[in-house]
C-alpha cells in the first residue's frame, strides 16, 4: 500500500488498482486540490476543507457517514464521533473511519474534537495499524490532546495531519508541537509511505511517527 498526504486531513491510499481518497479539500483551502481517479471518497464532515467529492475523477462511492461499507476489496466502517468536546454544540459531528486494506488496519480520525475517546469507541477501531490523528487545534485536537488521544488508540504508526504547512488559508498550529509531545522532533520528512503487512511485525511495542512533506 501507498499512502500519500495532500495537506489537511487528505490522503490517498494507494493498494494495486484500488484508490481511496479521505478528505479531499476545495481550493479556497490554498492548496492543490486532488483531481485523481478514485473508487472511493471518504468525507467525515460536510466543511469545505473536507468534503470536495466533485474533483475526484471516475465513479466513486461515497461514504460520508456512520456505518459498515465493502468494495474493490476494501472493508470500511465508519463510527459516530463529535468535532468538539461538547457534543457537537459548536461544531457539529464527525466520522472516525476504519478502513482494512492488505491486512492493515488505519485509522483516520478526521476532524474529532473530543478529549478522549468512549470505551465504544475504542472497543471499536480495535487494534490499529496507522492511525491518522489531527493535531493544529483551533478546530480539533492540539498537540497534547492529539497526544492524549494516540495513546488511548496505541497504534503501531501515526501519522499527524491538519496542521499548519505553507500556503494555508485557516490558521492552524504546527506539526512541531505535536513532535515534541511524542518525542520524535528529528524526522525525515516523506514523498510518500509505503507500508506492507509484514512490515509491521518489526513495530511490536514500538510506535513509529510518519510525517510528509509538502
């Protein structure tokens, strides 16, 4: 698998002819819109920066919502989370999404503004491969919850997004704050991240932080 990052919580997964796209934003973001082929789009709340499912190119399915989810291969479940710590009263709810692809389990949490996760919750992402977590605050999770949040989940990779990167028209914090609450500030920065299954054998009781540039 192939997992690329577009800027704030983008990425595409990449797994033989089947391409999944998380998250693709509009333009007004400042970044460059992802205008691939895709055969599926996975939204996890309707705001601009998240939802631009009419570039993606092809015939996908969409899912932009809680529930379980299979094609082309790939096992998909989507889990009821809120974009704040109040129950959704400032801003609305969000997805968590699951997704099993070539026997690796990722997690993309999208925009979740809780401090912790419920036992349901947890219970139900199970035991995570890569776990994709927001860490720029102002509109979700800053450095320390997202810190707070990683080692509820325990996951074998992690992967920050939604922070700051140039060009950037919403004001996030950066991705330095989040480093240095895991301890991992000196890291080579990545075009793209291939992973494998057996891969992963070599990251018992370990966590590797996965960061790209842009």
């Amino acid at each position: 698998m192939v997992i690329t990052w577009y800027g704030q919580a983008c990425f595409r997964l990449q797994s033989g002819q089947t391409t999944v796209v998380i998250d693709p934003f509009e333009k007004k973001l400042g970044l460059t819109p992802p205008k691939f082929e895709a055969q599926i789009v996975l939204v996890t709340h309707e705001h601009f920066d998240h939802n631009n499912t009419k570039d993606i190119k092809g015939d996908p399915l969409v899912i932009d919502g809680p529930g379980e989810y299979e094609t082309s291969g790939v096992r998909i479940r989507g889990v009821f989370s809120y974009h704040d710590d109040t129950e959704g009263s400032q801003r609305g709810v969000n997805t968590i999404y699951v997704i099993k692809m070539e026997d690796i389990r990722i997690v993309h949490l999208g925009d979740l503004g809780q401090n912790r996760l419920t036992e349901e919750q947890l219970d139900t992402l199970g035991e995570v491969d890569i776990l994709m977590v927001p860490v720029g605050g102002i509109y979700t999770l800053d450095a320390k919850q997202a810190t707070e949040i990683t080692n509820q989940i325990e996951p074998k990779i992690v992967i920050p997004m939604h922070y700051k990167v140039k060009d950037l028209k919403v004001k996030l914090d950066p991705v330095d704050n989040f480093l240095k609450e895991v301890g991992k500030t000196e890291l080579e920065k990545l075009d793209k991240f291939t992973i494998k299954q057996k891969d992963l054998l070599d990251l018992e009781g370990k966590m590797e932080v996965i960061v790209f540039k842009l």
